[in-house]
C-alpha cells in the first residue's frame, strides 16, 4: 500500500514526503523517533493535562521544525516514516496553521 505524509506549514504550502523512500520504521521505533524530536525540539503538550497523544506529538514536531527543519530531505523523510507507523495510518495530513493531523 502507498503511504504519503502531506505537512501544511503555511497557508498555500504542502509538502507531499513519502515515508517510503528510506528504511521502514516499525511501531515502537517510530514512537521512539517523535519522543526523542519531542525533547529535542523543546516541544510542549498541547493539553492542559500534560497527556501528549501521537498524533499531537507528530503536529507539535512538524510546528516546531519549521521550514527549515523540513528542507532536509533526510530528517522529512524520517519524519514521515514516524508519523504513518506510529499513527498506523497510510496517509497522515498535518496542517500545522489549522493545528489539525487528519488520515
């Protein structure tokens, strides 16, 4: 099956990373792989509750990296690889200026 990670960082502009293009990861690695960015990226939980689910983590990750993080092919397509196992989801939307990941 065809996985794709599409990633709207600002209004008009879609990034289509395919998940493919490198190694594939599996479910506990890619867990791992947006905890570890989480950190990394100084990213905070969305919830009052502190309660970080994947999903808000892949959104959070994607706001945080910005362009520039984005423009390295290699990082986007780990990024990618993360969101479509660990969300276990063959096409992942993150649209970072509506705050909103959809399947």
């Amino acid at each position: 099956m065809q996985s794709e990670v599409f990633v709207t960082l600002t209004p008009g502009q879609e990034l289509r990373l395919d998940p493919q293009a490198g190694a594939p990861m599996e479910h506990e690695q890619a867990r791992r792989w947006l905890d570890d960015e989480f950190l990394r990226l100084e990213c905070e939980p969305l919830r009052a509750s502190g309660k970080v689910l994947l999903a808000d983590k892949v959104l959070t990750i994607a706001q945080a990296a910005g362009e520039r993080q984005f423009a390295d092919a290699a990082w986007g397509q780990q990024f990618a690889a993360a969101a479509v196992a660990a969300l276990s989801r063959p096409v992942v939307r993150v649209d970072v200026p509506a705050m909103a990941v959809s399947f």
